[in-house]
C-alpha cells in the first residue's frame, strides 16, 4: 500500500461488519444482519452525498425479496413506483419498428417500475432504526489487510481522505481543511459497491479471487427521467427493443417504462464488448431517442434527470469466488446480475441477505460462495448462464441462441466463456463498417432535436459536483500511450466511450496531442476502468460526497 | 458567551431546481437536502469563535420540517452542543421567522446571533436584519471578516464598493458571506458523537409569535430562456452593433 | 394616485446608478419621492436624485450621523418617513444594491410588514415577479391588501431613466431616536489590482479553452484592461490550468449580470451559461460557428479569436 500517507495520524473505529456500498445488496445485507444478531455492530459506508446519491437502475424489480427483506415497502412505496403493467419486446430500424414475441425472461407481470435510489433511501433509514450506522459522504479507499500468503485476510477499510489538494503527485497534498480518513477495522467487511467497485476490485486481483472464472463483461447504461406532455403515456408499459442504431454485433438495447404523472423513464444498455473503436454508447443512445417513434414520444418534453453506470453482464461463469478471509463480495460487485432478465436488484438483495445469514450461521465467510451458487439466485444464474455470451456471434446467433437456452432451461451441457472487454476493440486499421454506427462517431448533433444537446449538456441533469481542487481520481498510469500508441490504433476512444466527456484529446502548448482529464464531470460509472484498451486508466473514489446526485433514477 | 447559529434546510446547491408541473413550486421528489451554505459557514465560525476561546457554548436552531433534524444533526456533528428544531411544515417567511428567532433570543439570551447572509432557496436576504430590528440591536451583514475585543465586534463586510468596517457593540446580529471561512469536514467519529447531543424538537407554535402577513406566491415558472442573437461578420460590424444598443461609449 | 418613497443608494458624493434604474421600476407604481439621508456638507446626491426622469420630489434628510450608511441609524428614519407622508407612503422601495439589502429588511421588520425582495417585474400594483433558486426559478408574489408595499428592485431587470425636468428638492426630518451601538469605521483600501471585480464589474472579458494556453490568456487581459472590464474564465480554462478557479465563471463558479459579456474561446456549455444567464449583452468570439454560445448571444462572431481581439483591440482605439 504504497500510496498511503504512512505517517498520519487516523482514527480507528471498530465495528463487527463493515459494509462498503449503499445499494441495494449492501443494505440488504445490513438490515438482515442487525435482523439476525440485534448485538452486533454494523457501518455501512456509502461514496455518494447521501444514500441513493449514486443509485441508477432500470428498474424493472421482482418484488420478491424486497417482500422478504421489509415487508413494509407496500405500505409507503417509494417515489417513483408503478405496478407493471402490459410488455413489448420490439426490433427497431432506422425508420420502423417491429413487434417481436417477448422473451419468457422478460415478463414483468407482478414486478414494479421504481426509482431505486428512492427505495435505497427508505432502506437506509429502515437499517439505521434498526441500529445500523449509515455514513453517506465516506468512501471506502484502501482495503486494510494483514498477514501474508495463505495467512492474508482483511481487517477493514480505510476510508477516504478529505480535503486533499491537488499538487502534480497523485495522492495530492494535505490542504488546509484536511480531515484524515478514518481506519474501520471489522471481522468481516462487506464489498457491496456495485459493479466495478475500487475496492472489489483489488481485492479480486489480491486473492485471486478470479481464477476459476472467465473474464467479467460489462455492459454500459444510460437513463433518463422525462416529464412529457400530457396524454402520452400508458403507466406501467414497459418497452424494451433491440436493433437500431446498434449494428447486428453489437449487443445493447433500449428500455422505456411509463410511469404515473406523464412521465417516462428512457435508456439505453451497450454491451461493452463492443468492437467498433468509433463507437460512442452515449451518441447511441440519442440517435435511438430521434428514431421517429421515440421522437414523437419526447418531443416537447423535459429531461428531469439523467445518467450512466456500468453492469456486470458476465454471468454465472465470470462470477469470482465471492468469499475471501475476512470479506465477501455481494452483488453487482461481484457480478449477480441476471442480463436475460437485466434485472439486477432482487438478485443483490438476495446476495445481501444470503451473506447475513450465513454469517449469522456460521461466524465466517468461509463457505459463502457455495452457498450463493446453490441458492435460488445462484440457480437462477445458471439457467441463463449461456444467454448473454451467446451474442458473441451477433444479434441473429445470439437470439437463436437465447431461445434454445429457454427452452432448455438452461439445461444444455456446456457453458459458454466470456471474453474480456478492453481487447474487444479492433483497430482503427481493423475496423469494420459496422453499419451506421460508423456515422455515430461523427458529430451528428446538427440533426439533433432532442435535448441534451451534447454530453456536457446531459451530465447537467446528474448534478454532479466535484471539489475542484482535489487530486485528480481518474488515474491513468501512463499518458504517453494517448498521443501515441493509443491516438494510432485506436483514436483515442477514452473520448467517446466517456458517457460524460470527462476523457478529451487536446492540442498542447507544443502543438502535439495531449490527455485532458475533466475530473469533476465524472459520474462514477466505471466504464473508462473497463473499456480502455491498455488497462491503464484506474478509477479510484474520489473524495466523500463527490460524483452524481441522481433524482429519482 | 453563548452563540445562536440559525440554519434552514434548503435544497443542496449542487441540485438543478425545476419548477413542477403545476407551477405551485418546484420539485423536491428525491432531491438532496442539505444546510443552507450560507448557514454552515455561520456554524463554523461560532465553532472557531468557540475554539479560540470567544465563546463558550453554539446553540444551533432551526425552523422546518421534521426532517430539518438532518441539517441539526450535521451542525451538531461539525461540533455545535446543542440543538432546537421548532417543527413547522407550513411556510414560514422572514418576518415571521425573526419573530421566532427573537422569541428564541429572549429565551437563550446569547450574545451573539450568527445566521447566513440568505437562504439560497427564497433568496430573501432578511431575516438577520428583521431580528436585528425587532431585538432593536445592531446588525452586521454580508460579513466576510470577524473580530472580537471586549464585547465589541469589528465586522468586515462585502459591500458593492469593495469591503467596509464597521463595529458593532455585543449582543448583535451578524449575517455571513461566502469568503467569512470554509468550513471543516465532518468526521465519523464526530458523527457518532452528535447522535448524543441534545436535539429538542418543539412546535413552532410554542413560540407564541404573532403572524404577520405573508406575501403569496401565486405562480412558479423557469426563467425566460435566452434568445439567440445575431452573427455580424467583422469587428467593425460587432463596434456599431454595440454602441448602437448603447453597451459600449 | 399611489406614492413611491424610494431611498437613495450614494456615497455623499454621487448617486449610485441603481437608482436610475429603480426610478423606472418606481414610476411605475406611482408619484415618485426619493428620500436621499446625507450628513449636511454632502447634498450633492440630492440634486441628481432630482434630475431623474419620474422622480417628482427628493426628500433631502440631512443629519451629522447620515454621513455613514449605517442600516441601524437609518432603518428608524426611513420607518419614521415612510408613515408620515399623508397617512403613508404606498410603496417604499430600496435598490438591492448590497445598501438596500442591508437597510429595507430591517425598515420592513420596524413597520411589521413583509419586503419582496428582488422586484423584477411589475405585474400590477401589488402583484410582482422575483427571482428564487439564484434566478433559475421565477415566483410571482402578491402583496396581500392594506399594507404598504415594500420592496428592494432588482436593478439589472430595469432600464435606467433618464434626465427630466429638476424636481424640487424639499428639507425633510424624521425625527426618532436612534441608536449609537453601531460605528461606521469606513471602507477597507484594498490595494490589489486595478481590475473591477469579477462579481459586480459591468463589463467582463472571459476566456476559455479555445484561448488555448496560461501565456495567450494575457490576449483576454489586455481587452479587459482596454475596456476597463473584470476578467472571467470557462471552467474548462480553469482546469486546463490557464488560470486560477477563483475566476471561474457558471454553475460551479461565479454567477454573475454584467451590462456586457465577452464570451472568448467559450463553447457555452450549459454549465457555463446558468452563470451568465442575466448579463445585459453576450458577445461570443469563437473560431467553432456551431458552438453552443452562439444560440444565446446577442452578437456572435466566428473566426479566430487571436486576429480579431487584437483588431478589436484597434477598433476601440479608434472608438
């Protein structure tokens, strides 16, 4: 742990468990805890201003364990909640659309539309009536581990600093309102951080917690919350489309959820194992909003809130072991998502409660991750497992695919690998027509109606803020490779993979290309940590409160 | 010497405000809540007044929801030893608010009263003056720098021509800017600890004030968008352009 | 017809523009009077109160401690004036000059009524428009019926007037007694630069990332300097390092409403804009014709900034 600052001084807090992640399997984790053992001593560390701050989902939810969890939720649902009502499962074209038979997977019938960042709220205060400690505005930073080799295990987090300035070095120097981050020493800590989570992720490499699974896949999703004019909408019907502007081997699609009160939730999900180096998920997104059908929709209306994260997409087979001494992953953090479903949230409540209570049971986490696969969630996972990978080979393969592994149940004898995201890319050399997503990478906005104008006019609708004078968060190890290595094969896709233009190529004082960084814009979605093809961008949280203050996404 | 901090919980100024549906207000559906900035830089300065030995107790007081126990407890947390919430869900306004804070001034008798120059929500900028006049009791707003000697306050002030000093003699009314101080992180420990500091919760109405008249706010609306203008095509052509419309001599 | 006390903003020697532009919201509402307190060997503000066009009376209050613009001294005066004049004035208006701010809150609180703060519009006689949320919500507020309306106008939302016929200039008192807790110990010389504030500068020059570097930012300092303007930056500028944060202007900046704006080498994101939203005038300089900026500014001019600042430069000479 090279860059910690060895000599100052921390306070040290101790807690029984220590939950890294405001979401919904940390919280879930946390109430089922305290549920289970009233004595115990739990903290829960949320990176966002306040819970939900960072939460954005669909979200389609299976309100199964959620009834589990608090069975209370119906009495005072959240802000946004409508029943689901009537699925359509479309294929788009440029100028049309075509009904397609719904997959079984995705019948929504008894689930509810809900902003998730609302439920985790409600969750939150749920977790600490019944004594559990939330800190929302503390990232956890470092894993705090001791011992060696097979003696190795984690004692806690630290959490991150507060009030570092910005001096060239990146840890950045102490400023003058600087307020030392906090060791939290636990029994057991928790990495419920969602997917790509800064901790999850050293840790994975540490104990090598990757090793009997193929590479996680990611996929990158955006959302929007539109207020329409009146009479547009049907509540509850729920929209999901493949096809255009994605050409056949990019795997990716949109959702449209009415809601109550003419309103809509829109977005989109590209699969991050997309090849095309010109490629710009974001622009995707808003050329499917200009389709005509979309456009009649949103014409007129207003955007209240957007953003972007990335989900774990890999599945069953590129699942980490879950369980190392002293911590277990939960959730996204580890890869519980159901992509058929591309529901994610019933599956990280499981994850969170199934971790409480085998720690209630049996004291350790050893034992964990056999647990979870044998569950329900876990079963769940490997009846779909072969879905997802099988796009691979294209839209058409893919779907073929996805109807054999249904009808089989999943039941077919073999399990197809996952391949990881950062060398999907072909080379700018290399690159295939593919289709009009060619023309996406140009600048297309001239021809653009709908608000956001651009990226920066999009992350406006985050709200998100950064100190200014912190130390940069996104790291990139080497800058050199931009102007160079990177501007030659691939042109730079940093600048367009960004879902807010944080990454930009900029003529330098020399007149030659250089790297610029635009920290404070970054909505924490992860996806320059996954995509980036030399692996040398490592997103590290920056400090507490900072990012995206989501509305209810 | 005692020091009453006043707080509002106002909509957190990294949130873009929208004006809902109706026109009746603006949405506050899932939107973060946080102490009026203004405010929190007026809690921290009675926390460094307390510190350097200026003062020795920081009463933190609020007028709100229920809710506003939030902001109260992060006061308390920055390191304030107490806390009163007086619960109103029905709109307050100014003068009825420094009715209130007068009301609180009798009962705490401190000799200073700290408050935000505004609130960034109502954008008022009122009530440190309204109770400075009520208490009859000098004010000193927009104060970006404090000094205290032998119960006086020298009070630096941000006015348009630059900055002024005036001095006011103790107990006063004093409304802080923004460069007055940065305040401190809040630390986790410091979190557990506020949750043990005394935060008495009381109905408006015990106050006894006497309602004034409020203003009515009839309708909501966001501003006026920007028109675009034109495109001259030399600077010669932008020079008339701009003194014709009489920006430039 | 209505009476309008408005107060003069001024420093003993000049009138404060706010109040030209006040008397055009005051004469809206009624006969104007403007009430100018001054110590006795500093009345010149009273003869250019009476000069402005709907000004039909100036109140001169001459006293030795209304040499200093103290609320706590003058709020008792002006509560004392406000309820004299024929069974009370009907309005009585501030400009919201950081002085007005300061003052009406504590007149409003001596009568017991409420203040509108931040009048922008006259909707009708008891029914205004004002800014909340920084200026990013409108409200509409009524006076509700038998009070005395008091307001501080928002001089950016009003044209300034003229000069018209001199009105009389009439001694006035107001006789109360007044506190002496509060001493004025008088302006702080700040020394610094020359520059005018960013924040309240009429004028502003502002770059961005298209000035390209710490060095040609000094282009941006030289026209500013020229035309006696504050200097502004883009946040883009300011994390490309060319200048410091403390002259960021927008969201996340300094919000600001110069008379003019000088938008150079800015794209205008929306971030940027929200900071600039109620300036007078934008001009936008930039070499990108489809850049956002040039949807809001009033004058655009597309081609590089580093042939036409200079050029503009010259044409100001010449000016």
């Amino acid at each position: 742990m090279s860059e910690q600052q060895g000599d100052i001084e921390r306070d040290v807090m101790e807690y029984d468990y220590a939950i890294v992640g405001g979401g919904p399997a940390g919280l879930a984790c946390a109430i089922r805890l305290k549920e289970k053992m009233p004595e115990a001593e739990i903290c829960l560390l949320e990176k966002g201003s306040e819970i939900g701050a960072h939460i954005l989902s669909g979200c389609v939810m299976e309100p199964g364990p959620l009834d589990e969890l608090m069975p209370a939720w119906r009495d005072n649902p959240p802000a946004i909640c409508v029943p689901a009502g009537r699925d359509e499962f479309r294929l788009y074209t440029r100028a049309r659309s075509f009904r397609l038979p719904t997959p079984p997977q995705m019948h929504n019938a008894g689930n509810y539309i809900v902003a998730l960042g609302e439920l985790c709220k409600q969750l939150a205060e749920h977790a600490e009536s019944l004594g559990v400690e939330v800190f929302p505005g503390f990232p956890g930073r470092h894993p705090l581990i001791e011992g060696e080799g097979a003696d190795m295990r984690v004692v806690g987090v630290r959490c991150g600093d507060m009030g570092l300035e910005a001096d060239g070095t990146p840890e950045g120097r102490p400023g003058p309102a600087f307020a030392a981050g906090v060791d939290i020493r636990a029994k057991t800590t928790l990495l419920a951080e969602g997917c790509r989570g800064s901790l999850s992720k050293q840790l994975i490499a540490r104990f090598k917690l990757n090793r009997d699974a193929t590479p996680q896949t990611y996929g990158l999703g955006f959302k929007e919350l539109w207020q329409l004019p009146a009479g547009r909408t049907t509540p509850g019907l729920i929209q999901h489309s493949v096809g255009w502007p994605l050409d056949n081997s990019t795997y990716g699609g949109s959702f449209l959820y009415h809601l109550d009160e003419d309103r809509v939730y829109i977005g989109f999900v590209v699969g991050l194992d997309y090849e095309d180096p010109r490629f710009s998920p974001f622009e995707a997104f808003q050329q499917f909003k200009h389709h005509p059908d979309m456009r009649a929709l949103l014409e007129g209306g207003e955007i209240i809130s957007s953003g972007a994260r990335t989900i774990s997409e890999g599945g069953l087979q590129a699942l980490p072991r879950m369980e190392m001494p002293g911590a277990l992953l939960i959730g996204d953090a580890a890869g519980t998502l159901n992509v058929p479903k591309i529901k994610g949230v019933h599956q990280a409540f499981r994850s969170g409660m199934l971790a409480a209570e085998h720690l209630a049971a049996s004291g350790t986490p050893e034992g964990y991750d056999a647990a979870f696969r044998a569950s329900a969630a876990g079963r769940e996972l490997h009846k779909v497992r072969n879905i997802r990978p099988g796009f691979h080979g294209g839209l058409w393969l893919g779907m073929a695919n996805a109807a054999l592994e249904t009808v089989l149940a999943g039941r077919t004898p073999w399990t197809l690998a996952t391949h990881a995201d950062w060398d999907s890319l072909e080379t700018r050399a290399s690159a295939r027509a593919h289709g009009e997503q060619a023309a996406m990478a140009a600048n297309w906005h001239q021809e653009r109606s709908l608000p956001p104008r651009d990226r920066l006019a999009s992350v406006y609708f985050a709200n998100t803020a950064h100190e200014e004078s912190q130390p940069v968060h996104l790291r990139v190890a080497d800058t050199s490779i931009c102007a160079t290595r990177c501007a030659e094969e691939f042109g730079n896709p940093c600048t367009r993979f960004c879902p807010v233009g944080v990454y930009e190529m900029v003529t330098g004082e020399d007149g030659g290309l250089q790297l610029q960084i635009n920290a404070s814009n970054c909505v924490h979605c992860k996806a320059c940590d996954i995509k980036d093809p030399y692996l040398i961008i490592d997103w590290v949280p920056p400090e507490g409160g900072s990012g995206p203050n989501y509305q209810t996404l | 010497m005692k020091i009453l901090v006043g707080i509002k919980r106002v909509i957190d100024y990294n949130v873009r405000v929208q004006v809902n549906r109706d026109g009746s207000g603006v949405v506050k559906e899932g939107v973060k809540m946080s102490i009026n900035p203004f405010d929190e830089i007026a809690v921290e300065e009675a926390l460094r007044m307390k510190e350097r030995g200026d003062a020795n107790e920081v009463v933190v007081v609020s007028i709100g929801p229920e809710a506003a126990q939030q902001q109260l407890r992060t006061a308390l947390a920055m390191g304030a030893d107490r806390a009163v919430l007086y619960q109103s869900d029905e709109e307050v306004q100014p003068l009825a608010a420094a009715r209130a804070l007068l009301a609180v001034v009798e009962a705490e008798d401190p000799g200073l009263v700290l408050l935000g120059k505004q609130a960034i929500d109502d954008d008022s900028n009122q009530v440190g003056q309204m109770l400075a006049a009520l208490w009859n009791r000098p004010q000193a707003t927009f104060v970006s720098a404090l000094e205290f000697t032998d119960g006086v306050a020298k009070a630096t002030r941000e006015v348009d021509a630059g900055l002024e000093n005036i001095e006011v003699e103790l107990p006063a009314v004093v409304t802080v800017d923004l460069r007055l101080n940065e305040p401190r992180f809040v630390k986790m420990p410091d979190i557990m600890k506020a949750k043990r500091k005394p935060l008495e919760i009381k109905p408006f109405a015990e106050l006894g004030v006497e309602m004034p008249v409020q203003l009515e706010t009839t309708l909501h609306e966001p501003p006026p968008k920007r028109q675009g203008g034109v495109k001259v095509d030399s600077v010669q052509a932008l020079v008339e352009a701009l003194k014709n419309k009489g920006v430039l001599s | 017809m209505s009476s309008v006390l408005l107060i003069a903003d001024h420093d003993g020697k000049s009138l404060n523009t706010g109040i030209a532009r006040s008397v055009a919201c005051a004469r809206q509402l009624g006969t104007v009077h403007v009430a100018v307190f001054h110590a006795p060997d500093a009345d010149a503000p009273c003869a250019a109160a009476a000069r402005l066009d709907g000004v039909s009376r100036v109140l001169s209050v001459s006293n030795p401690v209304n040499g200093t613009p103290l609320a706590a001294v003058l709020a008792p005066q002006i509560a004392r004036l406000a309820a004299e004049h024929e069974g009370g004035y009907d309005y009585v208006l501030a400009p919201s000059t950081t002085f007005g701010k300061d003052v009406l809150p504590r007149v409003a609180a001596l009568m017991g009524v409420p203040q509108v703060s931040d009048l922008m519009e006259v909707i009708d006689a008891r029914t205004f428009k004002r800014p909340i949320y920084a200026g990013n919500v409108i409200t509409t507020v009524k006076v509700p019926e038998g009070i005395p309306v008091l307001a501080t106008v928002r001089i950016a939302s009003f044209q300034a007037v003229g000069d018209g016929e001199d009105a009389p200039i009439v001694a006035a008192q107001a006789e109360v007694e007044l506190p002496d807790h509060t001493r004025y110990l008088g302006l702080v010389d700040t020394g610094g630069s020359d520059r005018p504030d960013l924040q309240s500068a009429p004028v502003v020059v502002a770059g961005g990332r298209g000035v390209g570097s710490e060095e040609n930012f000094q282009v941006i300092f030289k026209l500013a300097d020229k035309l006696g303007a504050a200097v502004g930056a883009s946040r883009a500028a300011v994390d490309a390092g060319y200048v410091p944060n403390e002259m960021q202007v927008g969201q996340t900046g300094k919000i600001i409403a110069p008379d003019l704006y000088f938008a150079i080498g800015i794209s205008g994101a929306i971030q940027h804009m929200t900071g600039i939203k109620d300036a007078g005038c934008i001009v936008a300089i930039n070499k990108d014709g489809d850049a956002p900026i040039f949807e809001v500014a009033d004058y655009g001019l597309v081609g590089d900034l580093f042939t036409l600042l200079p050029e503009l430069e010259k044409a100001l000479d010449g000016a």
